[in-house]
C-alpha cells in the first residue's frame, strides 16, 4: 500500500530538517573543536584507569544507554571494554532513589556512590534545565569530575556549570537527540581507533 501524499510529505520533511540540522552541526568549526576537546578527554580518563558516568531523561538517558554501551561493549571492531556507566539503567536505584530522597537527586546520589577523581560525567539534557541533571553535575562538581553537557540551542542552566558543553544548533527535541546519537557515535569510533589501533573504521564507505 503506498504512502498517501500528506504523509510522504512530512516524511519528506523531517527527513530535510534533520539533514539540515547536522549540516549547520558540520559548519560549526567551534562545536566540532569542543567535540574533539571532550574526545580526547575521554581518552585520558580510561589510560588513566578511570571511568565516564552518563546520564539524561527519558530519550536522553537512552542516549546515555546508547552510548555507554558502545563503549562497554564495542563500537566497529572487538577490543576490551572501556569503564561507562549509565546512571539511568538501574529500575531498583532510580526508584529507591526518587521515593527516598526525590527525583531531583536520582543522579547526584549515584554520583556521590560511584564518582572517584579523574572520572568524567557526560550530562544529556536537551533543554539544558532538567534538575535532576542539574543536581548531578553539581555532584560531579564537587566531587573534581570534569563535566560535560550535551544540550540543545540554548544550553539552558547547563552551559554554564559543566567545563565543556555540545549546544546542538537546534531548539527541536527530535532533531537535537538525532544529533545528540551522531556525537556519541563519532566519540566512540574516535576513543575506540586512539586506545586500540584499527584501521578499519565505521565511518569509511
């Protein structure tokens, strides 16, 4: 059955818009630079033996998933696992957490068990504002981590308590997290090439 012209159409144009967006993400040359700061920040952290702690909300923390399993368990080629955590995938954590002490400490509490100096806390807000992320990079603050944000346009409350921050040129949640899983793609084809040497990468045709 073919698609009726309407929802070609629309098809048609999230197509576009996502395109469009990661072409004004290309043209960046100051994101793509911060992009290979954070990089190569993640490198140091695992030959140095410690570890990246991720987390975010709803879309965001399957970001998170997303990208921590790329590292955990690989991203092109099989190589030994890389230290990641994503602060989101425990149901028992989160929900103890949340009923205890708030939904606004559900990461920061993590933080505060498992962050030791030297680790990295990437935060995946799209807005930049979500308190609980907020409270979480207060944590990781505090605890000598270097901080990281991945947000949308503005930056929201994020931009200016994280050491780096990833504004995706784009006030539109879905297009936001469609460049949010490019960037961590491109960080795990990058971390994964540096520390263990292949020459066969993902992003070759």
């Amino acid at each position: 059955m073919s698609l009726v012209p309407q929802s070609d159409a629309r098809i048609r144009n999230s197509v576009e818009s996502a395109i469009r967006t990661m072409e004004l993400l290309r043209a960046d040359a100051a994101l793509l630079s911060t992009l290979s700061k954070i990089t190569q920040s993640v490198i140091q952290a695992f030959r140095q033996g410690n570890k990246i702690l991720l987390f975010g909300n709803g879309g965001s923390a399957c970001d998170a998933q997303h990208i921590a399993a790329e590292l955990v368990g690989r991203f092109a080629f099989d190589r030994p696992a890389l230290p990641a955590v994503s602060l989101a995938e425990s149901l028992s954590s989160v929900t103890a957490i949340s009923n205890d002490h708030g939904f606004e400490q559900v990461f920061a509490r993590q933080i505060e068990a498992l962050a030791r100096p030297g680790d990295i806390a990437l935060a995946i807000p799209t807005s930049g504002n979500s308190p609980n992320v907020l409270h979480g990079v207060a944590a990781a603050n505090k605890r000598g981590l270097f901080t990281v944000g991945l947000t949308g346009a503005s930056g929201g409350k994020l931009r200016s308590i994280v050491q780096e921050c990833i504004s995706v040129p784009s006030e539109v949640t879905p297009r936001i997290q469609e460049c949010h899983t490019l960037i961590g793609h491109i960080l795990s084809e990058i971390v994964e090439q540096e520390l263990f040497g292949q020459n066969n990468t993902a992003s070759q045709p």
